[in-house]
C-alpha cells in the first residue's frame, strides 16, 4: 500500500479521467450535507450504516465514496484506521478540512471501478454509503472488497432503492410525471440516466439498476446477511441497505 499522511493523494491514474460531476458540485454538496449529513442521512441512512457497525469496534472502515466526508469522525470513534476513498478532489479537499488533526484518518483519491490502494485482507469494513449509483459496473468493485476484506469482514451498501425509480415510473405513466426525474423507463433497465438532483440544484447523472444486479455481483463473492428498505412516507422504498460478510 502507499504510504498514507493526513493528506489528499493523486493517482496517476486518474488524470486521464474526464471530469467529474461531483468536483463541479462539490461546493453544493458540502453546503447541503455539512457536518452531520442531510435529512436523508439522518433519518434513512445513517442508521442503517450504525445499526450494521453494531457496538463493536473496528480495526480499518474503509468509507468508500466517502465524499464530503461527513461521516469520517464518527467512524474514528469505531476504528483504529478510517480510510475515505474518493475520486473528486473538490470534494476530498472539504474532508480533509473536516478531519483536520485527526491522526486516525486518512484520504486517498481513488476510482472505485479500479483496483483500490489497499492490501489483500486488510480491512474490517468497507462503507460504499450512496456511491455505487455512481459506477458505470460494480464488477470489480465487488472483486476488490473480496480481496481487501479480511475474513469476516463486512461490506455495508447504502443506495437510492431501485423501487424509488420505478415509482417514478408508474407516475409517468399514470400522467402525473415526477419532476425530479428527468427520464425513467423500465425497471430492469440498467444504464446511466439524469436526475434533477442535490436539493435542485444540480442535474445528476447515475446508473439504475434493478435490485437483483447489486445482489447478485457482490453475492458471487460475500454472504448476504442482511436486507433493509428504508422509506420516508411509510408506503414507497427510498433507501436500500444491505450487508454482506465475507466467509473464506
Ligand atoms: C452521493 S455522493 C455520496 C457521498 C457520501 N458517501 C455521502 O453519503 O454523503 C457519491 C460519491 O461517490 C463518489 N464517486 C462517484 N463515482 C466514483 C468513482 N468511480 N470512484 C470513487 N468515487 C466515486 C463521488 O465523488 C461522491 O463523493
């Protein structure tokens, strides 16, 4: 592994990357998600990341996506070592700001469809907290949290639910469009769509996929443990949670 300081590293590999949606929003979203997470973190995901950590305490979390770093400090209270991944230096750079003097976390700017900076077995928890919509294939994501989590390690996935989508759907088809999506289509369609996005503030671009796609790819290699559909009206999925350990 590199050598990691309290400090934003470059990859030469991502300089060739086009620009990233999150660098041009990253002011936006530092101001609506802050310190503490916006109401959807405090109500829908953050306690499903808490309830998934459990009262243990951890060697290495991984935060992968961690943007904004909201969450870094937290997890130091569970581990030794915090590492937050992230490609967009605009937004590693608020982290860096936020964690400022604390010795127990580390950033490291790092594209998720690659292979991640970290050793083979090295890590206790992975968080991908609201960032595998954002990968174009999950593929080798789910080959690297099987290398890099030691036995018994646990993967924890925070996602906008895909039945979000498809509600969005039914309206559409019902006539009465959903303005935050900017297109909708089939459920089982998986490929890259805009939303309207970041408190309407920003046009988002993400990938939909069907539920059994982030099922199935991380299953190949981790046991699913456990399954949440976290809502804010009480009838329709907002937030999908799930937690997968890896056995050998
Ligand atoms: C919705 S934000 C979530 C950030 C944070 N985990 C949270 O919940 O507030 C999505 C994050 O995924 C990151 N991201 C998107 N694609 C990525 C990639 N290929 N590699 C690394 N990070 C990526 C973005 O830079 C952004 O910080």
């Amino acid at each position: 592994m590199k050598s990691i300081s309290n400090q934003v590293l470059t990859s030469a590999l991502l300089t060739n990357m086009v620009k990233n949606q999150w660098d041009r929003y990253a002011y936006i979203y530092e101001r609506g998600i802050g310190q503490g997470g916006d109401t959807l973190h405090d109500n829908l995901i953050d306690p499903l990341i808490f309830k998934y950590l459990g009262n243990k305490k951890y060697q290495t979390i991984v935060d992968a996506g961690c943007g904004n770093g909201y969450l870094l400090k937290r997890l130091s209270g569970l581990a030794d070592l915090v590492i937050g991944l992230d490609y967009s230096i605009k937004l590693l750079e608020t982290a860096k700001r936020k964690i400022s003097g604390n010795r127990k976390i580390k950033l490291i700017q790092t594209d998720l469809t690659k292979q991640l900076p970290l050793e083979k077995a090295s890590v206790d928890v992975i968080i991908a907290n609201m960032s595998l919509q954002y990968l174009p294939s999950l593929k080798v994501f789910a080959e690297e949290c099987q290398r890099t989590l030691k036995k018994n390690g646990l993967l924890i996935v925070t996602v906008d639910h895909p039945g979000h989508f498809l509600f969005s759907r039914a309206q559409e088809l019902a006539g009465k469009k959903d303005p935050h999506f900017i297109e909708a289509d089939s459920y089982f369609s998986e490929r890259k769509f805009k939303k309207n996005s970041l408190w309407g503030q920003a046009v988002l671009e993400y990938y939909h996929r069907p539920l059994k796609s982030y099922l199935n790819v991380f299953s190949r290699y981790l046991r699913l443990i456990e399954v949440d559909e976290n809502s804010q009206d009480g009838e329709t999925p907002r937030i999908l949670g799930l937690l997968f350990e890896k056995n050998g």
